[in-house]
C-alpha cells in the first residue's frame, strides 16, 4: 500500500508536496486561537501544539460580512481526508451561531456537515485532531480538485473551526511528499517514483523464463541422449557354460583348446601286485614310451598287430575342466 502525503496546513520546503490555496487570504489566521477562547494558559498551549500536526493550523477567521472561506488544493491519488481542531468559545456564551464545512471533489459536493458542539470533546477549550472528512475510490490517474468551504449564518459560531492538514494516498506514478500518522508532530519525506520498476519487471521476467526453459529442454536431451547410447552398445547378459560340458562335434571339454587324442576304453587294466587287473583313470595317463607300446599292444590283442601311434615324449597338457594331465595328439 503507498504512503500517504501529508499536505499541512502551511507551506512547507518541499516543492513535490503540494500547497493549499486559502481564500480571501486574509481571514485564514495561521497559528491564531479564537476570540472568546480560553487558551492563555501554558497547559492549554503546550496541550494544542502536540495535538497540531507539525506544531501548526490555520484558523478561518469569522468576520461579520464574509459568510464564505474556501481553502483548496490540486493532487493526484485515490483517497483524499480532512483534519482540523476544533475551538470552544468559553468565554462568549453570547457567541450562538453556527458553521458548517461543505466538502467538494472535482467542483462536486460530497458532504455537508453542520459543526454543533454536542458532537465534540473539548480540553482546554480545543480538541484533539479530529478527521471531518475522508473520500476513497478515486481515480488515481487523473488530478483531482478537493476545496473545503467554510459558512455561517452571520452570527459568531460558538465553535470555531482550524485546518491543521489534508492527507491522500497517491497514485504509484505520482511523486510522493510527506508521510505521517495522525497525531504526529513531525514530517518524513520520502520522495521517488515506483513507475520504473514495471518495466524492468517486464524484461527480466520473460528472460528468466526463457533461461529456465532452454536450461529444461537441454538436460531432456543429455538424458535422452544417454539413455539411447546405453541401449545401442548394451551386450545381452552372458550365461556361461557350465564347467566339463561336452561341445557337440568336438572330442574337448568346455574350456580347454586341446583335444583328446583317443579315448581309452575305461577297463584298460595293467598288472597289479595281487594279479588282478588296475583301472587306468584319464588323470594316470602320463607313462613312459615302453609302457606306452605295451598299453597300446594289450588293447589291440585279438586283432592284428599294429605299430603304435608315434609317442611325444613328456608333453602334456592341462585341461581347465578336470585338472587332469593329457597327452598331445598326434600331428
């Protein structure tokens, strides 16, 4: 929400706030109490002071032939109020007239409001300050005109009335002035524009979007990317072959390059101590070359007798599968 400007009831040094324009000049009294009121006291003084704001008011001088005081100002905002302390005239109860304060925006009346004393809280013949008039939903694009007219009915009201401010909230394209709460005796200024922050936030608020978008769709792709190389190059899972199993075709054992030169019937024996015949395992097979020849002899008995297939002297071969010592083939 933007702050409000404070328009006192006098000129201040601040040229961005505006001035108010007081008419006929001569019977706005700045700073004067009224005729018949009691505050000569120092209490009564002190007591006004800290009520005004800024320390300060202007009061709308009666005088028995000016029925009509104006006091106006141009600003440009949405809301726009009305502050003023109100006097007792306790001295003059002679003094039985009545004023009125009419309250116009843009030359259009907007209220009328009788000031009878019944409605206020006197101390020291003054109030605090009082907020007579308040406008909201304004255009805040276009300047506007708010005049304040005091009336009479040509006999000496018995309240005399004093502007101490006007207050409007501005548009955020507008220069800003002075801000303050009610009831505040002193004035901040702050001055600036907000306008300019629309535009930057146009420009950086698509470029984010933008960066963030192309960031998105690249890390899409790296991914995609990765995922199709890892499916071209993947190798199906290999199941080995379980140790020892025969190749079809292939008198060899899965996992050993070397080939059996012969199978040698499993009840090959040999003499034994006790007479009987010894098995010949695989893994006892590595022999001497007359061993050898008379193996070779004794398992082609009953049919013609052949000379031996040539014998490689002490080399062998160890297979991967059973761990057992064969011979080479032949060549």
């Amino acid at each position: 929400m933007a702050s409000l400007v404070v328009i006192d009831d006098q000129p201040t040094t601040n040229a961005s706030i505006p001035t108010i324009q007081y008419n006929p000049p001569a019977n706005w009294k700045a700073n004067q109490v009224c005729v018949a009121c009691n505050l000569t006291s120092s209490a009564a003084m002190t007591r006004l002071y800290q009520n005004a704001y800024g320390g300060t008011w202007t009061n709308a001088w009666w005088a028995p032939d000016v029925r009509l005081l104006t006091a106006s100002v141009d600003f440009q905002g949405s809301t726009v109020a009305a502050y003023f302390i109100l006097f007792w005239r306790s001295e003059d109860p002679n003094s039985n007239g009545l004023g009125a304060l009419n309250f116009y925006i843009d030359n259009q009346l907007e209220l009328s409001k009788d000031i009878n004393a019944d409605e206020y809280t006197f101390e020291l013949d003054s109030t605090t300050r009082t907020l007579l008039f308040q406008k909201s939903n304004l255009n805040p694009d276009v300047s506007h005109n708010f005049r304040i007219g005091w009336t009479n009915n040509g006999s000496r009201p018995r309240v005399a009335i004093g502007l101490d401010a006007i207050e409007y909230t501005p548009s955020p394209s507008s220069t800003t002035g002075s801000t303050s709460t009610p009831g505040a005796t002193s004035t901040t200024s702050a001055s600036g524009s907000t306008g300019s922050s629309k535009p930057i936030a146009k420009i950086v608020a698509p470029t984010v979007v933008v960066v963030v978008a192309v960031l998105a769709a690249l890390l899409a792709f790296f991914l995609w990317r990765k995922r199709r190389h890892g499916r071209k190059t993947g190798l199906a899972p290999h199941t080995p072959t379980s140790q020892g199993q025969q190749v079809p075709g292939l008198n060899m054992q899965y996992g050993s390059l070397h080939a059996h030169p012969f199978q040698v019937p499993s009840t090959v024996g040999r003499e034994s101590h006790e007479g009987g015949s010894q098995i010949v395992s695989p893994s006892s097979m590595t022999m001497s070359a007359s061993d050898y020849s008379a193996l070779y002899t004794s398992t082609a008995s009953g049919a013609q007798a052949q000379e031996p297939p040539p014998y490689t002297d002490g080399q062998e071969f160890e297979g991967e599968s059973t761990g057992a010592s064969v011979h080479k083939s032949r060549r």
